[in-house]
C-alpha cells in the first residue's frame, strides 16, 4: 500500500509538474532549468518525507521494546518475589515449630523450685528471646505472603535500634562489645518491622565480627532531605582490598566460615522499601554501612 501510493503520488507529480513547466518556458533552455530544479525538489521532498516516515517508525518500535523489556522485568521481579516470599514462609514456618518446642522446654526448666536466681533469671532471658523469635517467625510468615505497600506500619527508628541492641547484647559476637545508640531526633516512617529487625540484626552481628567481638560499634539515625540514614558503625580493620565491589555478591564472604548472604539480605531489605544500602570507611576507623529508607512509603524497587 505504501509502495503503491508513493508511485501514484511521484507519478501524478511528474506528469502534472511536467505540464505546468512546459506552460511556463519560454525556451528549452528555461524549461531544462524548469525540469532540473524540479527533480531536485522532488528528491529532497521525498527524502524529507521518508526520513520522518522512519524516524515515526524507529520510535514506536524504540517504545514497543521499552515497553516489552519492562513488563518482563515486572513479570521476572513478581516471580522472584513470589519464590523468595515462598521459601521465606516455609524456613519460618519449620523453624516455629522447632522454636515451640525450646519454649515448651524453657517453660518447664522455669517451674522447676531448685534454680538459683541467676539461673532463674537466665531462663526469664531466654524466655524473653524465644518470644521475640516466635513474633519474628511470624511476621516472616506473613511478610513471605505480602509485602504489600499497604501493609506497612509507622515505625520509629530510635525505639526499634534500641529494641533490637538490647535483644542482641547476651549473642556471643556481642555481649563483649560498646554499642552504643546516636539518635538525637525521632524518626518515624512506614515499614516492614520484620525486615528492620533483620536489617539491624545482621549488620550488628557483621560489625561485631568485624571488630573480634571486643570493639565499639554505634548505630547512628540521622534524616537527609527525604530520607532517614540506618548507620551501623564499627572500629574494626574495614573491607579488605578489592571486596568493597563484591559486597552484596551473593556467597562472597571474608569469614572462614561465612555464607556470604548477610548483606544481600540487608540489600533486599532495604530495596523492600525502595531503599538502598551504601559502604564506606567509617570515622571510627572500620566499616560504616547505610541503610537509606524514604521517609514516605515507596514500591519496591
């Protein structure tokens, strides 16, 4: 259809402008002059014309293409998403079960009239942190199902780094170090709590590592612009050489015997809330890890 109207077009055209130039030379000189500046006319019309053809064309299959690459990449992410949500839910939902029993265990160990009161108080502890366990398994569970924005809850920052400090300070990696907590203002934004917990779990636990287990780590909270900053600080030797591009590599790892999965699921965390986690050197003098979170709910990036 094309072909056929621009040969329709192009020969109308030579046939109608022939004729009105014959009309208007007075000699074969001027009508040679006539033909000449039409022809180059008709060549840069119809170049003109097939390069905005072209262009029109280009950028539609251009947008088209876009288009198909982002819906794959929505189509991928739901997928990995949905996997990722299913195998959260059944590690929860085995490890709840296991974690029923030490509760019914430690219950038990709390009844029994001979335990000394340090021993007492030791078991109320374990008590204590087999409950927040339990409600970690369960907000897992749910969170594997739906990380909806909607699901989200207003959390304050201070409250929750000081929840999780003081839930951590009998692990082993931790009971000997200063930690200590720098949140001169309340923050308070929407959030999974689940994955903060974890977020503030595994880079406590990294920073502990990293200082031997005897340094000084500080959990700052600070606001910039329109986001808050989660910085977990620490005075150990920093990132060795060349590891700073492999950070959220799964399975990269300088532990002996590390998995190398803490930090991608810090990443994921963050990237839960349209967030981002960013490494530098810390003024302490070892590694400085910040989580940046929007203060106002945004999609999963």
């Amino acid at each position: 259809m094309i072909a056929g109207a621009y040969a329709s077009i192009a020969g109308a055209y030579i046939v109608v402008s022939g004729a009105i130039a014959r009309s208007l030379a007075g000699s074969v000189e001027e009508l040679e002059r006539l033909e000449r500046f039409k022809g180059i006319a008709f060549v840069a019309v119809t170049a003109l014309g097939l390069f905005l053809v072209a262009h029109v064309v280009l950028r539609k299959q251009l947008a088209d293409a876009e288009e198909a690459a982002r819906a794959r990449e929505t189509l991928l992410k739901s997928e990995r998403t949905a996997l990722a949500g299913l195998f959260v839910s059944s590690i929860a939902h085995d490890a709840n079960n296991i974690s029923q029993v030490v509760g019914s265990t430690l219950n038990l160990l709390a009844q029994e009239g001979g335990l000394s009161a340090e021993n007492r108080e030791g078991v109320r502890d374990a008590q204590h942190a087999m409950d927040s366990l339990n409600k970690l398994f369960r907000d897992l569970k749910e969170m594997g199902r739906n990380r909806d924005v909607s699901k989200r809850v207003q959390g304050e920052l201070k409250a929750m780094v000081e929840r999780i400090v003081g839930l951590l300070r009998g692990h082993s990696a931790l009971k000997h170090c200063q930690v200590s907590v720098d949140a001169p203002e309340a923050v308070a934004l929407p959030v999974f709590p689940v994955l903060i917990d974890q977020v503030l779990i595994n880079l406590l636990i990294n920073a502990a590592e990293a200082t031997g287990g005897r340094g000084r780590i500080e959990v700052r909270v600070r606001v910039q612009q329109n986001e808050a900053r989660l910085e977990v600080h620490d005075d150990g030797q920093g990132l060795p050489e060349g590891m700073e591009a492999l950070l959220f590599k799964p399975f990269a790892t300088t532990k002996p015997h590390g998995t190398g999965l803490g930090l991608v699921s810090v990443r994921e965390c963050a990237l839960a809330h349209g967030g981002r986690v960013e490494y530098a050197r810390s003024p302490l003098g070892g590694a400085a890890f910040s989580v940046c979170l929007p203060l106002t709910a945004q999609p999963a990036a």
